[in-house]
C-alpha cells in the first residue's frame, strides 16, 4: 500500500506535446508523485519497466504508439512483472482499445484528454482499490501476471521456444540490439563506436547493460546467449 499520492509515475507516448501534457498536469493534479520519466518509444518502456532501477509504479501507455503498439507494450511487462501499474490511455475510441489492452494486463482505459480522471484512476490503483470507470479489469495486476505467464508457457510448449527467451530480447533497447548484433559479428568497441558515433566507452555500457540483461557475466558470454537467442 502507498500513502495516499505518493508513489512513482511513467509516461509512453509517441507525441512529444502529449508527453510534456501529461507530464504537467499530472504533476499539477497529484504534486506528491513523483513523475520519474517519460519516453517515445514502446520497447524503451519496457525495458525500463523491466529493469527495477528505474520501474515506476504506474506507467500510463499511449494506445496508439508507433512501432511496438500499446497493447503488445502492456503485455510484455504484464507477462514479466505484477509490479507495475497499467493504465491505457488514448484520444481515439476507449471501445477500439478497450478488451485488447485489458486482455493485455492493463488495469484500465482512460480517456487522455481527461487527465484528472487518469490521476483518480492512479491513485486508487496505486492504493489496491478499483477506479470508477467503464473499461476496467476485473483481474488484479498479479492475477493478469499470472495468466499471462501460463499463457506464455503453454505457447512455449507448443512451439519449442522458452518463455525467459522473449522476456531476455524484449528487455533490450534497440541500441543494446545493435551493439550486441555488432558484437557478435566480430567487431570491437572501438569499430562499434566508430560506426555509431559513440565513444568507446558508451559500447562497452551498452555491453555491460545487455551481458546483465542476458543473464551473462561478460561480453563473451553475453555474445553467445544473443546469437542463442536467434535461433
């Protein structure tokens, strides 16, 4: 349970202006959160949310973000953690949405416009209590958790591939996949970094960061559980 307002709060969204929005108002409305990021991009907020230095409490995911889609962006860290409290948010249709994304572990679906409402439904999620609102989850955070890892694992089942697999390669950022895909071609840190206009040292924590991410306890290790995970 969290004292009231206070807890951590994140922002996924594809439109800088929503962002900067959201961010404002929400910190407006609940002064006592503590609004820790915001990002563009669907599998940098996975990857954050998977990592616990920096996985806020409540993430509030853009439905209709470009590349990885809000659903599939509340699925993936439904699917790995009961921690995180999902709330879909839109300016379209909440009906388009609505079943595919509670069906995908977030908790409700809120009109984006109305950001005083999406504050009330943090707070009471936040707090263990079910927000009034029509498109909400009749499943906990840690029931959805738990059908969606044995959903997971009958798939895993069915076509051979260990669920801790998707899990390892959606934790990535992109720039971790680049580097390791350069790593595993024989190239150096000095080669990497040259061909992505980065200091020597930025690829080695990029490697550091996706060795620990793979579970590896060095480059070399870290290599081959990437070209593993390719298979």
């Amino acid at each position: 349970m969290y004292d009231s307002r206070r807890f951590s709060l994140a922002v996924v969204d594809n439109d800088p202006l929503t962002v900067k929005m959201l961010t404002l108002l929400v910190r407006r409305d609940l002064p006592e959160v503590d609004v820790t990021w915001a990002c563009r991009r669907g599998r940098d907020a996975v990857a954050r949310c998977l990592s616990a230095e920096s996985r806020p409490d409540v993430l509030l995911v853009d439905m209709s973000l470009e590349g990885l889609g809000g659903v599939e962006v509340c699925r993936r860290i439904r699917a790995a953690t009961a921690d995180v409290v999902l709330i879909g948010v839109t300016s379209f249709s909440l009906e388009h949405y609505a079943a595919d994304a509670l069906a995908a572990g977030a908790q409700c679906v809120r009109d984006k416009a109305r950001v005083a409402d999406i504050c009330d439904a943090a707070v009471a999620l936040v707090n263990g209590h079910t927000p009034r609102a029509r498109y909400v989850s009749d499943m906990t955070a840690a029931q959805s958790h738990a059908l969606l890892v044995k959903h997971s694992e009958a798939d895993a089942d069915a076509s051979g591939t260990p669920p801790d697999t998707i899990a390892a390669i959606t934790s990535l950022t992109d720039r971790e996949r680049e580097v390791m895909r350069l790593c595993a071609q024989g190239r150096s840190s000095r080669e990497i970094g040259e061909m992505l206009g980065v200091g020597e040292s930025s690829v080695k924590t990029y490697v550091m960061r996706a060795a620990r991410k793979l579970g590896a306890r060095n480059r070399t290790q870290a290599v081959a559980e990437w070209l593993m995970l390719q298979d």
